[in-house]
C-alpha cells in the first residue's frame, strides 16, 4: 500500500441504495463535465510511458477481492457492484482549484517526499462501455512540485493542496463555494475513485448536520476507500462544498452466500447517525486564488458614471485595496479597486487600468 494512511482512515458507506454510477452512465450533463476536472493519485511506479504512442499506461488489477483489518483477503460476492472492472493500486482522489493547483485530503499524503513519488493522473474513468481507462494520453499524467499546505486533524479538518509541475492542459478549476452555510437536507454530489476504480459519479447525497463552529459537515453519501479527497458538490450550484475525508469504519461485511464466504458492500441507514465527514471547502479557500466563480461586475469610475463590465475574480471580497483581478487568458491582471459595494459595484481611480478590457 502506498499510503499507508489510507488504510488507517476509513471512507467507506453506502446509504440506502448504491447511486454510484460510470461517468458516461450519470444523467446530469454538468456532473459528466466536471468529472473531467478530478484526478487519481497513485504511486509514481504504477506508471510508464508507452513508447512511440505517446501515452501512459496505469498499472491496473481486477476488483475482485477486499482486504479486511487484519489484511486477509476475501473474494467479492458475486453480482457485486463494479466487480471485475480494473483498479490501481489503493490511493486517492483529487481535484483542480487552480491552473496548476489540486486539492486533495491530508491523510493522503504525508509530506513532501511522499507528493512527489507520487503521480496525478486526469482521465481515468469510462466515457463508454468497453474503453479501457489504464491508457491516458501522456500529457493527463502530472507531478508533485511542492506540497503547499497539510493539515491533519482526525477529528477537525483533514486537507492537503498540492502545486503540480506544470498548469493543467484541458480542464478547468472547479468552482469553489463562496461561503455561507449548507443546511441539512442540501442535495450532494461526489466523483471520486472509490476502491481505486475508474471514476464513478454518486449523485444522490445530501447534509446530514452542518454546525458553524465546526470544521467539517456530516453526509449520507456513497464512498469507499479511494474517494478519499473527493469533491463533495452542492447541487444547487455545482460548485464544491468540500473533501471527502471520513466515513463509517466498516466498508465490506463477510456474508455467507452458496456454501462460501465473500464479501459485500456495508449498507447504512440514510436516516442514522452514521455519516460521512466532509472538510468544509471554507477551510482552504485562503489559499486558493480562484476562490469563486467568474463575476461580470459593474464597473464605475471614481467620478461617478457607469464604464462596463468585465469577467472578474474576487480573491479577497474583505480587502477592498487590490482585492480585485480580471481572469484572462490564464493571466490573473490586478484592477486597483477602491471600494466593491454591496451591489456588486466597483469604482475604479482614474477608470480602468492598463490590461484590463472594459467593455461598451
């Protein structure tokens, strides 16, 4: 194993029926599409480049059997879900925030050495029945720069971002939630790896409890091992509320099924006390500079009279002295702000800045 502390934190449930689905199976066309913006993290060893095809090629084993505590192995139950698709070796889930920045859980990575043997892989998942997800074009494989900030708290916030070697071709950052409290009952979304298998989409989830003060929220939502770092997104807005950090501490029971033991997926009650953890997205906001979604704000000169509007980026909505950039062409261009108002307004000395294209 890898990631040893994988093994040790637990994110393993299903509540009431099993929603995980392949990607190209998911019904919701904005979930399919923000599939493309999470990764697996495996080993650096389980990948080689195919000569002349550029290529990479995943190291892969059928998901035929599951290990227990005490790292004996028993065989799936038959007509288990995913079985014999394949699977890497045992590791994590991460997604993009930033050109070159990904977000994933602390437990994931224990440091810096650890980072950078491993390898980020963009794409495996199924896009059709019959594809084979180990071969990825080689330009989807990344690898570690630095580890930017850890944080482990078994009972508290458990996050890690990670800067790549290089921006990230095809895929946009996720938009991040810009605050503000998921009630009980907000309907979620995760893609992840569970088991180390092809990304699956589970789009029926929703807040169990959601305190202020705390650092995490509680889920009933569909993972197992190797969601670990997943997105966890509001519905409402598509935008993340969290990483996938924590679940129940049993993933498989052994069940006697036709004369022989085998193992099958553990079921919660969607109405228990049970629940998945999620670190609150909140959390690590700081330290991401798309922070939100793109805004098309008014801008006014300092003057008074209305000059246009551009697509912006709020790192800071505190901070009125600079606290404002315009996103172009992967470029953030700071726009000297004077003051943002509550309605969205932003007055400009001296109207717009060199850079920064207002329209009519």
């Amino acid at each position: 194993m890898s990631c040893p502390a994988v093994a040790q934190q637990r994110v393993s449930a299903v509540f009431g029926a099993d929603s995980r689905v392949e990607v190209y199976q998911a019904k919701d066309p904005k979930l399919r599409d923000l599939a493309g913006s999470t990764l697996v993290i495996v080993p650096g060893s389980s990948v080689a480049e195919i000569a002349g095809r550029g290529e990479a090629r995943i190291e892969t084993m059928p998901f035929e059997s599951v290990e227990d505590d005490e790292r004996r192995g028993w065989p799936l139950c038959p007509g288990e879900k995913f079985r014999g698709e394949p699977k890497v070796e045992l590791n994590c889930t991460a997604f993009l925030v930033e050109p070159d920045l990904i977000v994933t859980a602390g437990h994931c990575v224990e440091g810096v050495k650890a980072c950078k043997k491993n390898k980020y892989v963009f794409g495996f998942h199924l896009d059709r029945p019959g594809q084979n997800p180990a071969a990825v074009p080689l330009g989807e494989v990344y690898g570690c720069r630095d580890l930017e900030r850890h944080n482990l708290d078994d009972d508290g916030a458990d996050y890690a971002l990670i800067r790549l070697d290089r921006p990230v071709k095809n895929h946009a950052p996720l938009r991040i939630s810009a605050g503000g409290l998921a009630a009980p009952g907000t309907p979620l979304a995760v893609i992840g790896h569970p088991m180390g298998l092809p990304a699956k989409i589970s789009s029926w989830g929703k807040v169990r409890k959601n305190k202020e003060d705390d650092e995490f929220f509680g889920a009933y939502v569909d993972i197992f091992m190797g969601n670990s770092g997943s997105p966890v997104f509001n519905l409402n807005t598509y935008e993340v509320e969290g990483i996938l950090v924590r679940g129940p501490a049993q993933d498989f029971v052994i069940v006697s099924q036709e004369d022989f033991l085998c193992a099958k997926a553990a079921v919660y009650s969607e109405r228990g006390t049970k629940d998945a953890q999620v670190t609150k997205i909140a959390r690590v906001a700081p330290y991401i500079k798309r922070r939100a979604a793109p805004l098309a704000l008014s801008l006014r000169k300092s003057g008074g009279g209305r000059v246009g509007q551009i697509p912006v980026v709020v790192l800071d909505r505190l901070d009125a002295q600079g606290g404002l950039f315009e996103h172009r062409d992967g470029v953030d261009r700071r726009v000297p702000a004077v003051d943002i108002g509550d309605a969205g307004h932003v007055e400009l000395e001296g109207g717009a800045p060199d850079g920064v294209a207002v329209g009519p």
